[in-house]
C-alpha cells in the first residue's frame, strides 16, 4: 500500500465509520435506530386511525371488518453537513522510517485517522443536537433556526406543562403523572416502555430540591453515593429517569432554560435516515452514518479531506412529547 491508497472514498468512508463514537446520552440509549436510503428525502405514510380491541365473536360468524384508514404522505428533506480539513506534507514528512514502509504508512494513517475522528466528533454533535431536536418537536439548524417543525407538518400543538416548583406545596408527582397519562393517551398502540426527562441544570435542581421531591432524592442519593455515582446521570420519580443533560455546542443548549424535554421509549416512533453522500461513487446506494473523501491540492500540496454525513432524525408521534417547564 502506498499513500495515495489512503485517501479514496472506499477507504476513507471505512475507516471513519469504523473510528470511536463520541459519547451521546441520546445515541446512548439506542432510541434512535440509523436506517440507511438511496435518497436525499424521506417519505413518511401517516395513518390515520388507532389500533382497536377486537371483541369476542362466535367462531361461526365473520370477523368485523376494520374501518377504512385514510392516509398522508408526508416528505422530509435530509440536511447536508460536511466539514472538510487539510492534510499537509509538513505534517507527513520526517516521520522516522523505523520498521520500514510498513510503519510509515501505518504512522501516516494515524495521522489521517485523528483528521478523520476531529471531523467525525463535529458531525455526530449535530447527529445528536438533531436527535434531542426530534425529542423535542422542533429540528434546529446550528444557528437555531427551525429546518422541520414535527407539530407544523402533523397538524398538531405543541405539549408544555409548567410546573410551579417555586410553590413548596404543588404537588410534583402529580404533575409529572398528568404529563405521562396525556402522553400515553397520544401513543395510541405504541407501547413505552418506560419514560425519560432530559433536563437543563435550573429544571434538575429545581426538581430535587422540591420539598415534595427531597426525601425521594434524598433516598435515591445515598444509593448512588454508595455505588459512587453521579446521581445527575438518572434520578427515577414517578416513572420516569431525569438527567441532567447540560451540554451546549456552538452556542446552541441542547436543552433550553428551566426545561424538560419529557420522552416515551418507545423505540418504533423514533427514525433516524442517513443518505448517501454527494459523490459519483455513492449515487443511488444506501446511506452510511458517515462518508469521507479526498482530493490532491494544488501543485501536490498535500490533500483536503472532507467527511460528510445527509441525515434527518424524526419523531413519529410528536403528539407524545411534552415540555415541562420550571416556573
């Protein structure tokens, strides 16, 4: 293998798909399922109509027939982020030939891959900032404008429950409990599994020191201290695991102020597509999460790389989702 080896499509889309995840509490938890397609849109069949009990009927007679499900079509666009790096000669030049041929290339692959995970690392911030965006109804663009409103395109409203954490009689639990019966009531036949509440760091501390919620927590510490956890990693009360999600990238929180986004598991709403990338070579073939390619500089001096990934994260039941607010 020589180095010009290094820099195809083939090689390149390989290694930076096989490089290591950046750790992601929503990636995680394997909510979202990536499903690759040969397009640069999605479209997604809505049925309206629930699932129904089907009641006790004599062997005898003829099945009741289903009503008539009348159905939408509804198309998604997949979002284009490429980042691109340089990689000069000065930074593959006097690299000791210990070993031989074999050890330089393997040291100048090295050099490549770090290129590769710096701009893998960028993407899959914005693959997660657009999952937490499909939790929360609204996919946002780096500079927070809105690429797809969930409760526009499904003709919904949006969901928010305030909760008067500033009152040390309101009761939490109850108010928790409401926002997850009107959710479950939304899912229909979709079943949850269980329930997450990713919340911005005025929402947690608000919640645990609640005087209806602190001998709940308080219990719930002194377990994880004595395992040696972070008991902001996942506080359980009344159902549903709250984290501290406290993470903002370029600006952007991924949870807003004295917020809570407050999700079903229920893993059959939540889509993740990936299309192909925009190269002759992946025309028409099923999407990777990540695609890496690079091209010679000008006069041989050195190459710019480029990653890319094309996808569109989806909740399919954003009627589900809930905003609880710290008032």
């Amino acid at each position: 293998m020589n180095l010009a080896d290094l820099f195809t499509v083939t090689t390149l889309t390989a290694s930076i798909n096989k490089l290591p995840l950046m750790p992601s509490k929503i990636g995680a938890l394997n909510l979202f399922q990536d499903e690759g397609v040969t397009t640069s849109t999605v479209t997604i069949e809505e049925w309206q109509g629930k699932l129904k009990l089907i009641p006790n009927t004599s062997v005898n007679a003829d099945p009741i027939p289903l009503a008539a499900n009348k159905r939408k079509r509804k198309t998604f666009q997949l979002s284009h982020l490429p980042e691109i790096r340089q990689i000069l000669p000065s930074e593959l030049q006097n690299i000791a030939p210990f070993g031989g041929e074999t050890n330089v290339i393997q040291q100048q692959s090295t050099i490549i891959n770090n290129k590769l995970q710096e701009m893998r690392n960028c993407i899959e911030a914005t693959r997660e900032w657009y999952r937490m965006g499909a939790l929360s109804g609204q996919i946002l663009d780096a500079d927070g404008s809105v690429l797809i409103d969930l409760f526009t395109e499904f003709g919904i409203s949006k969901r928010t429950a305030n909760i008067a954490f500033s009152t040390s009689t309101t009761n939490v639990l109850k108010a928790v409990m409401d926002a997850k019966r009107s959710a479950e009531t939304a899912l229909g036949g979709n079943m949850a599994t269980g329930w997450i509440a990713f919340c911005d760091a005025g929402f947690y501390d608000a919640l645990v020191g609640h005087a209806t919620v602190k001998a709940a927590f308080a219990g719930y510490q002194q377990a994880a201290d004595r395992l040696g956890g972070d008991q902001r990693g996942g506080f359980v009360y009344g159902g549903v695991t709250f984290i501290e999600y406290n993470v903002t990238v370029s600006g952007q929180p991924f949870v807003p102020t004295n917020t809570a986004r407050l999700v079903p598991l229920a893993p059959s709403i939540y889509k993740f597509y990936n299309g192909p990338a925009n190269y002759i070579e992946t025309v028409n073939t099923l999407g990777l999460p990540f695609y890496s390619k690079a091209e010679p500089r000008k006069m041989g001096k050195g190459w710019d790389i480029e990653a890319q990934a094309n996808p569109v994260a989806l909740c399919l039941s954003p009627e589900a989702l809930y905003e609880l607010k710290a008032t």
